[in-house]
C-alpha cells in the first residue's frame, strides 16, 4: 500500500490521522515539524504527504517550498485551519496538489489521497487517458479514437503537463521554464497563443 507522511505539530491530530489511515491500509511516517519530515524523506519513501501549516521550526508553506524547489514532486495535500483565499493561493503557486480546511471529513480526505495517488501514477507511467484521447509522452503522440494526431513537441509538452495535473495552478513563468526553458524573452505571448 502507499506510504503517507502527516506532518502535524498537534499530537491528537497526529494521531487522529495516523489511525484514519492506517485503518485504510496505508504505511504511515509521523512528523511533528517540517524539519523532522526532512529527516524522514531522506531515508524513507513518501508516496503522499499531509502537511499542516501553522507549525514550530519549518512551517507548512516553507516545507512545500523547500520541497520544490529540490524537484521533489511528491504529492502534497495541506490540512490546516488557515483558511482565507489568500493562504489557499500561496500554497498552490508553491506548488501542492491540494488543499483542506480543518475540521477535515474523514472520507472526503481518503478520497482525495486516492485520487492524488491515481493522478502520480498517471503522471509515473507518461501515459494518461481521458475518454477517446490517448497521451503518450514516451514517443511524443497523441491519439484519438486510436488515430495519431502531430502536436509540434512544446504543444505536446503543455497539453501533457496541464492533463497530468488538473487541479494544480501554474503560472505562465512556471510553464514557460519547464518547457521554453529561458531562452526565449517572449514568455507572456508564447504561452498566451499556445494555450
């Protein structure tokens, strides 16, 4: 089963979640702050992270950021008490996947852990289905119904990276850099025509 690391500095929360998930069949790693959840990445494998925000030494946000500015592309689910549009943006634009405002409901938060973990092994594999669409990003094709059709190699790029992550905000600098690179000085009307 998947391992899933709670990194939440209140110890009945903590606990809380660690029997949820272990109840559903998931490996649990605890941590008390992001510089103890450090320590564990380093030395155990994390399909999925629970990160609370508010918390001592590294915070939530902080942590998430560390973690992706490393490329470490882990799934990332948020479950805090911050709850104002302002904190959800911020942790999106660092770069999780999702966001939950506590109290949590217990089986919305499993259904959103599988559902992050079908959408990582989509994005593992670089092959994604939707209805009648095929996307491979091994021989760079897109198929329809079964018939190929030709994308130019960066339209390709975008249209697999958006499909691969349909909850996740991007913006136009983070696109630009994973697949312009910085080349190019015409990031904003490069984007804008190829999406």
């Amino acid at each position: 089963m998947f391992s899933v690391l709670i990194v939440e500095d209140d110890n009945n929360a903590r606990k809380l979640m660690n029997a949820i998930l272990k109840r559903e069949g998931f490996t649990t790693h605890l941590a008390n702050d992001g510089a103890e959840a450090l320590e564990i990445i380093e030395s155990k494998h994390i399909d999925i992270i629970l990160l609370d925000v508010m918390m001592p030494n590294i915070d939530g946000f902080e942590f998430a950021k560390i973690l992706r500015d490393a490329n470490y592309n882990t799934p990332i689910i948020i479950i805090t008490a911050k709850e104002t549009i302002a904190d959800k943006k911020r942790g999106f634009l660092i770069g999780v996947d999702d966001y939950m405002v506590k109290p949590v409901d217990e089986e919305e938060l499993i259904l959103r852990i599988n559902a992050l973990m079908r959408r990582a092994q989509i994005n593992h594999e670089k092959i994604i289905k939707l209805k009648d669409i095929t996307l491979n990003f091994n021989n760079l094709t897109v198929a329809r119904n079964g018939e190929e059709i030709l994308l130019p190699k960066k339209e390709f790029y975008l249209l697999f990276k958006l499909i691969s992550f349909p909850n996740r905000i991007f913006t136009k600098q983070q696109l630009f850099e994973e697949i312009w690179g910085l080349e190019s000085e015409s990031m904003d009307h490069t984007i804008t025509v190829h999406i």
